[in-house]
C-alpha cells in the first residue's frame, strides 16, 4: 500500500508549463485577471460549466478535464485538457506553487473524532517547541489565532497548496492539517509531501458518502501510503488502528502506537511483528 503519485506521462508536464500558470482557480467567482481556470466534475457541479465565466472574469487559460467534453472553439483562451484531471490537480498546483509542502513539515491527522483537537494540540507544541507551526482544519486555518474560517474540513487542491506557500512565505517551519476522509477520496490533499501522519480512531460516520464501514477505513489508510511519509503516530486502542499499524510497515517508516494498554495493545504488537513502538 503506496501512494501513489501519478505514473509517469500521466500529466504532459511540458504542455503545462507551456501554458506560462502563475496563479490557479477552482472557483469561477475566484478567478482574478491572468489566472488559469481549473475545470473538472466535482460531487455537485461541474467546474466546466463555468468556463466561459472563467474567462470572462480574467482567467487568460484553461486547465480540463477531457472525458465527456468538447471544449468551445469560440472560448479563444490557451487551454489543454488533461485526463482525469481531479487525480492529478493537486500536483499540478504543487508544481505552479514550487512544491511548498517540501518547505514544511507537514503533519496529516485523519480519524473519526479527535483530528481538530490533535491537529491544534500538535501546532501548539511545535510552535512552543520553536517550531512555527500553521494549523488547518476544522476551526480555521493560520499561524496564530484568531484563525481564518474555511468551507471545508479539507479544502480543494489548489486553494491547500497555494495557502501552504503563504505560511511557507510568512515563515512557518511546519503545518499540521486535518485530513478528512472525503478529502483523501478525492484526492483533495495529492500533491502534498506529508511527513507525519497520525491516526486517531474510526466509527460509524459519513456512511451516506462511503457507503460501507470497509470503504471508509480505506480513505483513511490512504493518508498512510504516502511516499514522503517518514512518521505514522496509531492509536491501538481501536481495531481499525491494530490492523493499519500491522499494515503499513516499510523501510524508511517509524510506526508509533498509542493507547491505554491492555488486551488491544499488545495484540497489536503482535499483529505488527514487533515492528511499532508503544508508549502506553
């Protein structure tokens, strides 16, 4: 279980860097004058439909996704449409944004409950620690309170990495982010280099997008199969955690587990072969 950056070819990195991106919207509304628009179906709408509103407020080219569309001759912007463009978003406004997420260390949290709590506790202790550390979540996103509201628990792709060159830029060392488990599913964090990942537990919720409890636990794991990841912090006082400590070892990987002892956690170290370190 690896993540899972986009094989090679999958994007024509040489078109997009033809086009000249400076700056990338998702949202029409947001579009300013020498943007590149960011059109693709999402779970409500379809970005492609704003297109031409795009343009008309500055957009000066177009990034699409190709399946199911024909792009409109009379549209006469710079454009190139890019095959499941919602998978490859994130690294594309990576790329644009000079991969800030290498400049940071970046802590991903991802569970049912606990992911504002953790993710504000651990932005506090490195901060404390002399860290500077941005939060992004739930509550907010910035480098210190009061913090700045946001519409999503995880935002889309383009705005997260455009924000995280602004805490790059403003001097934050680190950020911890709330990463949800519609989020990982749809790919809203690609693109980002995570370097530690915790995961706090896993109950009935969100079941209406998932469907099945399999499906929601496997958008979590998805956090842990990042590449980058060098850290993976598990609580092992939940079932779902002692089989994803059990599963995620690799070279390269420090798997850290937590709990309250007994029964659970030392199934888990056996699960893990020895291989997670506990502090209960």
């Amino acid at each position: 279980m690896r993540r899972r950056h986009a094989p090679a070819g999958a994007v024509d990195w040489k078109a997009v860097d033809a086009l000249g991106i400076t700056r990338l919207a998702c949202d029409s509304r947001a579009v300013g004058s020498g943007d590149t628009f960011v059109a693709y179906p999402g779970s409500t709408r379809d970005g492609r439909a704003y297109i031409t509103d795009a343009i008309a407020h500055g957009a000066v080219s177009v990034l699409w996704e190709r399946k199911g569309f024909k792009w409109d001759a009379r549209s006469a912007v710079s454009n190139l449409a890019v095959p499941n463009l919602c998978r490859h978003v994130g690294e594309i406004a990576s790329r644009v944004y000079s991969q800030p997420s290498r400049r940071l260390w970046v802590v991903g949290v991802t569970g049912t409950n606990g992911k504002t709590t953790c993710s504000q506790w651990v932005a506090q202790a490195l901060s404390a620690a002399g860290r500077r550390c941005a939060v992004l979540g739930t509550l907010g996103y910035g480098l210190r309170p009061p913090l700045r509201p946001m519409a999503n628990t995880t935002p889309d792709a383009v705005w997260l990495h455009s924000q995280l060159a602004e805490f790059a830029r403003r001097g934050a060392q680190a950020v911890s982010m709330e990463a949800s488990s519609i989020g990982l599913d749809q790919d809203r964090v690609a693109g980002v280099e995570f370097d530690v990942a915790l995961f706090t537990n896993l109950s009935r919720d969100h079941l209406e997008y998932h469907r099945t409890m399999r499906r929601y636990g496997e958008a979590k794991a998805k956090l842990f199969a990042w590449d980058s990841l060098q850290h993976a912090v598990v609580n092992l006082d939940d079932d779902f955690g002692v089989n994803l400590a059990g599963r995620i070892r690799r070279p390269g990987l420090k798997v850290i587990g937590y709990g309250f002892g007994g029964a659970r956690a030392t199934r888990a170290i056996r699960v893990a072969g020895g291989a997670v370190r506990t502090d209960t």
